[in-house]
C-alpha cells in the first residue's frame, strides 16, 4: 500500500463500508478504497484526528459528525434537464392531471442533490401549464443536508447553466451583477415551486403524504444492493396515484420489482395495483 497521510488498514474500510450500508444503504464494492480513503481523509484533517481507527471511534461518541461523515461518502453529479426524455413525458402527466381538475398536483424530486432535477421539473409544468403559478407543488429532498441547503439557495455558476437553451435563460434565471457576476439564480417564480428538505431515504419514517402524480428517483438505485432496492420502490408504490409514474435513471431496471411497477416507456414506470 503507498504511503498515505493517514493511517488506513482493510479493517477501517470495512468498518466505514458497513456503516454507510446500515446508516444509508450504500453498497460500497472493494474498489472503492481509494475514493474512500479520499474523502474521509478531509473529515480527519477537519476534527484533527490522525487515523481512521480514531475517526470511527470519535464517529461513535459524536453524533453530529454523522451528516459530515455520509455527506463525504455521497455522489451529487447531475445537471439541469439530465435525461431529456423524461420532462415531455412529465409534462404529460402534469397536464392529465390538471385537465381531471387536480389542485396541487403534487411531484417528489426523492434524491435532489443541488436543486437541477427538481427545479428542471419546475421550468417543465410552468411551460406545461403556461402559467407562472401552476397548481403544482414539488417536494426536493436528498440525504446531503450541504446538498439540500446549496439547492435551497437556487444560485448556479454560469457554467452550469449555460448548455441551457438562451431562451430558457432569460426566462428562468437573473444573471448575477457586480460581486455575483459569473452566477445564475433560479427565478423566485420557479424557487416558489419547490420545497427543500433533507431526507435518508432509509428512514424508518418518512414526513411525507401523497399521493404522487410523479416521483423522480433517478440515478440512486445503482448504489442500493437488490434487497435494499426492493425496500425502497415497495415504500414508493403506495405514495404513486394510480395513474402516477415513477422515474428512474438510464442503467437502472425495475425487472425485480415487477409485481409492484409496469414499464411505460424509456426508464418511466406506473405503478401496478395490489392484488
């Protein structure tokens, strides 16, 4: 093993491996150490602890470390309209719903990360519905409480939002001036529609009522293993209208869930009524 700043033994790697499978239900593979060692190196140098070993021990005894610890040990990367092809299709299913006189429709962003997905939907139902105000009410949540507060903010490098077509731009962003030049804020019209709240999707409880006319969940079942999975889609079923859809991210499948979902298109599911 390469010299390393901190001490790192199989031992401490398996300990955080069970950890963030008990606490969040990632499976972390062997190949993870390194990316590991990485991340939690920056939570050491943090509480000016010297070892892995120390860290866990001080994790026990302290539980306000825990946020930092699975913050650490999270994946955020994601985009504004990611996965095109499902918005024309939420946009459809935003428009069902308002046409059966529904008021809120409601939609669940279940693993927001910085705010893209959830306020990519937002920009979805205003132009669905050609209205500012949509009766339409969109729950963010992510298990990153750093996530969740940046998310909440709705302020982007324009790095990140200029792929965006000009149009959508002007519409749905301020660019930022003097000391904010360089940055984009989601418009307030569009904040308005989403409400931000941190969320282990492994919760015993979660403080959430549907029903669902949406519920996005994408790109989040790859780091469950099956049983976890399961667990997860069979508390998400019953929160779905039954004309509600459930999407999921491009390698994800749903083909052991099939009593409980049906697909219906590219990575789009409704759910199936008990039996």
């Amino acid at each position: 093993m390469r010299d390393r700043e901190f001490s790192f033994t199989d031992r401490d790697f398996e300990r955080i491996r069970g950890l963030i499978y008990e606490h969040a239900g990632i499976s972390l593979n062997s190949g993870k150490a390194d990316m590991v060692y990485s991340r939690i190196a920056r939570r050491l140098r943090a509480t000016g602890l010297h070892s892995f070993e120390d860290y866990l021990d001080y994790l026990d005894r302290e539980p306000d470390e825990w946020p930092h610890f699975t913050n650490s040990l999270t994946t955020n990367l994601t985009s504004f309209f990611r996965e095109s092809h499902h918005f024309p299709v939420l946009a459809e299913q935003v428009i069902a719903a308002r046409r059966q006189g529904r008021d809120p429709i409601l939609l669940w962003s279940s693993a927001c990360s910085t705010g893209e997905e959830p306020y990519s939907m937002a920009m979805t139902v205003i132009d669905a519905l050609g209205t500012w105000t949509p009766p339409v009410k969109i729950l963010a949540t992510d298990l990153d409480t750093n996530v969740v507060r940046q998310a909440a903010e709705g302020v982007y490098p324009m790095e990140r939002v200029e792929k965006l077509p000009e149009r959508d731009l002007k519409r749905f962003f301020l660019r930022g001036k003097g000391s904010q030049e360089g940055m984009a804020r989601i418009r307030p019209e569009v904040r308005a529609l989403v409400r931000f709240h941190p969320l282990n999707l492994l919760s015993d409880q979660w403080p959430i009522k549907g029903p669902f006319d949406a519920i996005f969940c994408r790109n989040v079942l790859i780091y469950f293993d099956k049983p976890t999975q399961y667990r997860l889609l069979a508390r998400f079923h019953p929160l779905l209208r039954p004309d509600g859809r459930l999407f999921v991210g491009h390698s994800e499948s749903l083909t052991h869930v099939a009593k409980l979902f049906r697909l219906q298109g590219k990575t789009v599911y409704s759910p199936l009524a008990n039996t």
